[in-house]
C-alpha cells in the first residue's frame, strides 16, 4: 500500500502539462472495437482505469501495444470474447462502455454489473433503456448483463436524466444499426464530443453532440484511424486550484479553455487571476480569496468533479461559502478528512456550508475516492506541517503522475511505501469509483 507525504506550504510555480482526458480515453479505447481495422489512439493518460481497459481489450483477443510515449494501436479484428468478468468490471466503473461497444460490434455483450461505489447509487437504467429502445434485450444475473439482439435498429430515445454514460453507451449501440438514432436529453460534456469525433474519423455519421439533440445514422463499417484524446479538463480544474491553493503563480499547458470555463469563472470570482492563450493559461494569487456559492450541474454547469477541490480551496477563502451537490448524494464524504485538518464545513444533504478559516494543518486522512484524494492533495499542499494521503490508489486511478507534475512545480510531495496491515483489504477489493 502506498501513501503520499506532504511537507505543505510551498508556492507552486512554473508548469504542469496535462495528460489526456480520463473519462474520454476510457470509452474510446473500449470503442476501438467497433472498428474493422487497427487504430492508433494517442494522448492516452498513464492511469490505472486506462491500464484496465488496454488489459480487458487484450483479455478479449484484441492485439494492444504501445507505440510511444502515451499511444496505443489497437487491432480489433482478433476479438473472441464479448465477455468483460467480474475481475476487471469491479475495478472500472466505466466498464460498462464495453456493453455499447460489444453490442455495436457484434449484437450481443456480457459484462459484469460494475463494482460498488461510493459516490451513493449509480443506476444503469437510462443505459439499459436506449440498449431496449435499440432492439436488444437484456437479462441481469448473478451479477452479470447480458445484451443480444437479431438486429440492432435506429430509433428515438429520451434520457430521463441527463448521463454522460447513457448518453456515450447509446453513441457507441447506435453507430452501426440501421437507420437513424435521436438520442434526446443528451449529456454535453466534452468527453462526449470527442467520442462523437472519435466514431466519426472511423467513418461514423453522428450530428449534434455537444448538444443536447445527438442524430447518428447508422452505418455498415468503421475504419482504422489515428485520433489523440481531449486534454483532460478535470486534472485542469485540479491544477488549477492547486496553484491557487498555494498562493502560486504557474502556466498550465495542454488544455482546452473553452472546457474550463465554468471553472474559469469561479476562480476569477474567488480571487484567482487567470489569464488565457490559446491552449495554456496563466493561474496566480496576488490578494485575499473571498467566499463563493457553487451548484453543481452537468456541463456547461460547473462539474461534480471539481466539487471537492474547489471547496478545499474555499476552506482557505474569507467568508462563508456554499456548494450544492446536484449530481452524487455522496460525494461530500472528503469532508471528515479535510475537518481533520481543520477546515469548518457543516455538510446537510447536498448542501455544504464553508466557513473560510484561512489555514488547514496537516494530519493523516484517507481518499474515498478519486476527487476526494485530489482536494486532500490541494489541502496538504497548503496545509502547515505534514499531510500523510492514505488509499492513493483512487487517485492514481485518473490522474498521470500527479505526485511528479507536482514536484517539479515545486511541491514537497513524495510516494512512500508502506506495509499492508494485517487483515488489510486489498486495493483490488474495494469499489470503483
Ligand atoms: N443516472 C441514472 N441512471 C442511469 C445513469 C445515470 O439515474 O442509468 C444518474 C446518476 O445517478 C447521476 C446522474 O444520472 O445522478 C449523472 O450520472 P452520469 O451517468 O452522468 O455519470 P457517469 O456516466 O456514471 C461520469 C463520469 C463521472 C462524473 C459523471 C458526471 C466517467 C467514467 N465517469 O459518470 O466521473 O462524475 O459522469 O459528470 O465518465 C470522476 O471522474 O471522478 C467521475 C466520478
């Protein structure tokens, strides 16, 4: 089991690359499959939810290597399996891009239901319901789903909810059945759009992602190609109020503005300066950071998963400060942690409530998860004295090398090897996030 150390209070400076884009790669590389011939992806981020899709892809029959620094060329065409088990299901939750991937290749999937999580409940009924709207059926049992259909045939589906999942799986159904699909009440992340833009350089004819209306005309083939994933706009974010955090002053580079701008706009709003070029921009702290009022909401809105970062850097902030969590009923669970380390937020429901008290102190805590590691990462960072993150493997599962991005900015963070405890789950036990 590893921790991170942190020596906290020193001002981050210089630059941060950032890596691809966790949530795109993760349901590109299982949309490889569709194709019919070898393709390239490129900027595909050095996580370990990425090394368990090259490993379900090659555990199916596909060819995977690596060519080059952050590529892989994957050959499809030797797929035997349309089986993603348990083993590898538990650890991803974006398993289930598989499904649509599988489905759309060969008319029929089998995936183990993903493992559990602890951002509270995460259905998949808006997923099993455009799979439905497609012509497939499904069983669910002992654990397993199980989707056939003769043929798979476009149709409308409407999302009751808005998903980023649903909305990727029924992309990834839909692009080879006959006729037209009208996936409504669509998610507009920028994942989406670069899935969208991943099945169209294969050949694909989808229209309208990014909105809320997406059209995909079905078609008989898709080809090999060479596509490099989004910049990834979350480790941005992270970055971002990382620099901050630490009254810093650094470029962060590799990204995309126009995905940041919701977070763009909060930290200006906080006190951060920020000044943008084309693909980098420019984060510093010159002056006191005030209180903020955040909801969050699928995209444009400001993203659940910056949530608790930007709340970790609130806690620094003057004033009272409220967040609103719109989207998992248990995301505020970081909380415990950073009041360990001295922050005052009093947590009712999906509403959380900041009082800025300036400062934190180091102490040892524990990530529950993904985001929940980053913030803890940002409060060591700006904490007096010694942090020690326990359960890093959730952070390492989406973000490349944080700790070295981190150091060469001028952190004092380092990785250390501890021994298991006895009678210690193991890392491969616990839920994805
Ligand atoms: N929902 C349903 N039914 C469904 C699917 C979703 O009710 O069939 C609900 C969920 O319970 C939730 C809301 O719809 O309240 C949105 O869920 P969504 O499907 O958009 O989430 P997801 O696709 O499972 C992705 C990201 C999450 C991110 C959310 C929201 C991936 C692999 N995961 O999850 O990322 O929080 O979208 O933007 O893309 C993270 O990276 O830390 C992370 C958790």
């Amino acid at each position: 089991m590893d921790k991170f150390v942190i020596r906290g209070g020193r001002r981050l400076e210089g630059e941060v690359v950032i890596s691809g884009a966790k949530n795109a790669a993760v349901a590109i590389l299982p949309a490889v499959i569709l194709s019919d011939e070898p393709c390239i992806i490129e900027n595909v981020p050095s996580i370990s939810d990425v090394n368990i899709c090259l490993q379900i892809l090659e555990e199916m029959g596909a060819d995977v290597r690596s060519v080059g620094k952050d590529a892989y060329l994957i050959d499809p065409t030797s797929i035997n399996k349309v089986c993603v088990p348990y083993e590898y299901a538990r650890k991803m939750r974006a398993s289930y891009y598989f499904l649509g991937a599988l489905l759309g290749k060969f008319n029929k999937a089998r995936v183990s239901m993903p493992g559990g999580c602890p951002l509270g409940d995460r259905p998949i009924d808006q997923h099993l319901k455009a799979f439905s709207a497609l012509g497939a059926e499904y069983t669910l049992s002992q654990g397993m789903i199980d989707l056939k259909a003769d043929k798979l045939r476009g149709s409308q589906i409407f999302f009751d909810v808005v998903t980023v999942g649903a909305t990727m799986n029924a992309m990834l159904a839909a692009v080879k059945a006959e006729g037209l699909t009208i996936i409504e009440n669509a998610a507009k992340e920028p994942h989406i759009v670069d899935l969208a833009n991943f099945l169209n350089s294969m050949g694909a004819n989808i229209m309208g992602a990014g909105t809320d209306v997406i059209k995909v005309r079905g078609v008989d083939k898709l080809y090999g190609t060479t596509y490099s994933v989004i910049p990834d706009q979350i480790e941005a974010g992270t970055f971002m109020v990382a620099i901050a955090a630490t009254k810093g002053d650094a470029i962060v580079k590799n990204i995309i503005p126009k995905h940041l701008e919701s977070i763009t706009k909060k930290l200006e709003k906080i006190g951060v300066n920020i000044e943008q070029y084309d693909d980098s921009m420019r984060v510093w702290v010159d002056g006191p950071l005030v209180k903020a009022n955040i909801k969050t909401a699928p995209h444009p809105g400001f993203p659940t998963d910056m949530q608790s970062q930007i709340a970790t850097l609130l806690t620094l902030a003057e004033g009272t400060s409220i967040i609103t969590e719109n989207i998992w009923e248990q995301r505020f669970r970081y909380v415990d942690e950073l009041r360990r380390m001295g922050a005052d937020i009093t947590v009712n429901g999906k509403i959380a409530l900041i009082e800025g008290t300036g400062k934190l102190m180091g102490a040892p805590v524990k990530a529950c998860d993904l985001r929940a590691g980053a913030a803890l990462i940002i409060a060591g960072l700006a904490a007096s004295g010694v942090t020690e993150i326990e359960d890093i493997f959730h952070i390492e599962r989406g973000y490349d090398c944080m700790e070295g991005k981190l150091r060469a900015m001028g952190a004092d963070i380092e990785k250390v090897s501890v021994p298991d405890k006895p009678n210690a789950k193991s890392e491969n036990t616990k839920a994805a996030v």
